[in-house]
C-alpha cells in the first residue's frame, strides 16, 4: 500500500501535538514582556493571577512543562524519604523520569486499581506512624485520569478524598494537566474541582491547544516556595510573556470548544468499535481519550505501523492498546476518516 502524502496525516497521538492557531499567534507576537525571572513580565504576571482566580488559590506560578508543576508540587509538599500515595497509572509517578524520586527522594504508594481511589483504599494505603516506616506525607489525584482512558473523577469524590487526605494529616495536590476537560464534561467549574486540594497544577499545552506552559497553583507560602525551586531547576525564564500570552488567549478562547472534542472522541469510538480485531468500550469514553483494546492476534506497535503509513497517527500505550486523542486540529471528518484509516491497517494485518 502506498504511503499517504504527509500533509494528509490525521494526528491522533495526544492534545499535544496541535499547533498555534493565526489569532494564538498574533496574541503572542503583540505581548507586553519582561524578565520574568525579576517578576517583570507583565504577560506572565497577568496568566498567573488569571490560574489563581480560575482555581480560587492565592497564587500561581507560570512553569514550562506539566511535569515541573507536578514535581515542585512534590517537593513542597513533601521532605526526602516521604512516601506519595497516587493512583494506579498515575503520570507524577510513571510518566516524569523518575523526578519525585531524584529531585524530592520521595517513594510512591498506588492507591486503589484503575486510577482513582476511594477514602478507604486511602487509609490502607497510608503507612502508620511507626518511627522505621516512611511518612506518608502526600497523596496526588489525576483528574483526568490519563492512562484510565480520560476518565473524570466527580466533585463528589474529590471532595471526599481531600476531607480524608486533610483528617490524615496529609496534604492533597491535584494533578490538573487535563482539568479542563474535567470540567466541560462534568459541568463541575474548575474551581470547585480544585477546592478540595492544596495545590493543582494545570495544563495549557493539552486541551487548549497552546504550545508550551503549565501553571501550579497554591497558598502564597507554597508558591514563594515553589519559585525557588522553578530557579534552582533551570525553569527561571526570561521573557516567557511571549508563550504566556499563548495561555492566556487559549485560557479564554479554546475552553469552551472542549465539548467538541469529547463529541469527536465518542464519533471516533463507535466509529473504532465496529472494526474486526479491536474492542472499544464506548461508553466510558468520558472526554477526549479513547483506549482500542487490540483482540486480533496483532502486536499493537505493528497496527501503529501500518496506520501511520496511511495517514493515520496513533500511540500503542500496551502490548494490546492503541489510544486515540481528539484536540483542536482534529475534525468530525477527520475523526471518521481516522477510523477508516484503522480499519485498513488492522485489515492489512490480519491473516489472510
């Protein structure tokens, strides 16, 4: 089968990948900047105070990457040989290069199965407070959950487990990188999801279609504290107005166009579902995320292969697991047209 001209691609991988848009880019070329690093840049200073009233916490501070606002999460929150408690899959444990570990000297717990947890799988989880076990100091929620397929975990239940982290003694941060999606799929406001938690940290490169950033938010003290590690870690910047300004307009132009991507997603899903050799649980496609379970006698990375030399981008995230990711720069027919991709490639592969 001959390859598709690149400029055909159907990029499916992740929220990613999407690029600026034309009015993204004059917003960014027009910014206001200053050093940042002196607390100068009035951009960046105008998307942080706009995450904390977003998130309804006394301060942000404007990151490059959702991995540093996780781990400065850790590191305030926590002291070296501290024991985290996450959910199973959890991106702060098993996507960061093992950064809680090399830049905190904390240890992981997973938490219940599935990626969320309940209050009691948290109290087992939780170690007790003899001298020779590690100080569970820390628990982190990812909502949406990335590796359980984009799934939402209710207000309802992140109220209850921050009350339970806090009666523990614990402190609670949120891993928001997808907190949006949360938000337009439960209706829920972001501030009332991020309430029952000491700190979030949320994402402009995934979703909302910006190129580069990420923000924690928190208390005043932790996010002072927060700076000195940005600084000691090499994430001080300059004039980083530019790619604030990149937030801001996705902060206040891309939110709303989320349930267009979850529509996406659930066309993509049925679509997917019908193709011989997958399975594709449409029902719990919550947000942007699908998971293809592969149940054809096929090595998920060969239908990787094959789909790219059509035209078609996806992950394998398993041995017998594709995962496809609806964003800004993908369209209903692009959606539908992706499946027809993956059906041709899983056909190509099954035996004849």
């Amino acid at each position: 089968m001959p390859p598709r001209a690149p400029n055909s691609m159907i990029d499916l991988r992740s929220d990613t990948v999407t690029r600026p848009t034309p009015e993204m880019r004059a917003a960014m070329a027009g910014a206001p900047v200053g050093d940042d690093v002196f607390g100068e840049d009035p951009s960046v200073r105008a998307l942080e105070e706009e995450i904390a009233s977003i998130t309804a916490k006394e301060s942000a501070l404007f990151v490059p990457s959702g991995t540093m606002g996780n781990q400065l999460a850790i590191a305030c929150l926590t002291r070296p040989g501290d024991e985290v408690i996450i959910g199973e899959g959890a991106h702060i444990a098993f996507y960061e290069v093992g950064a809680g570990a090399a830049l905190s000297g904390v240890q992981f717990v997973v938490a219940g199965a599935g990626g969320f947890f309940s209050p009691g799988e948290l109290a087992a989880a939780a170690k007790p407070t003899a001298y020779y076990y590690p100080r569970t100091s820390l628990v982190t929620i990812e909502n949406t959950h990335n590796r359980g397929g984009g799934k939402v975990l209710s207000l309802n239940a992140s109220i209850a487990l921050g009350a339970a982290a806090h009666a523990a003694g614990l402190a609670a941060h949120l891993d928001g990188a997808r907190i949006w999606n949360a938000s337009a799929a439960s209706g829920d406001s972001v501030r009332e999801l991020a309430a029952p938690f000491d700190t979030v940290s949320v994402a402009f490169s995934k979703g909302l279609g910006a190129p580069v950033g990420s923000a924690l938010a928190g208390s005043r003290a932790v996010i002072q504290r927060a700076r000195r590690f940005r600084k000691m870690w090499g994430g001080g910047m300059r004039q980083a107005g530019i790619i604030a300004a990149g937030a801001i307009h996705a902060l206040r132009h891309h939110r709303e166009r989320l349930v267009d991507d979850h529509a996406h997603a659930r066309l993509f899903a049925a679509a997917a579902a019908v193709i011989p050799g997958v399975a594709v649980d449409v029902q719990s496609v919550e947000t942007n995320i699908v998971n293809v379970e592969v149940t054809a006698p096929i090595d998920a990375d060969a239908i990787v292969t094959a789909a790219r030399s059509l035209g078609l981008a996806l992950n394998a995230t398993g041995p017998r697991r594709l995962r496809a990711v609806t964003h800004l720069d993908v369209s209903r027919a692009d959606v539908l047209e992706g499946a027809a991709r993956l059906e041709e490639a899983i056909s190509s592969l099954l035996p004849r």
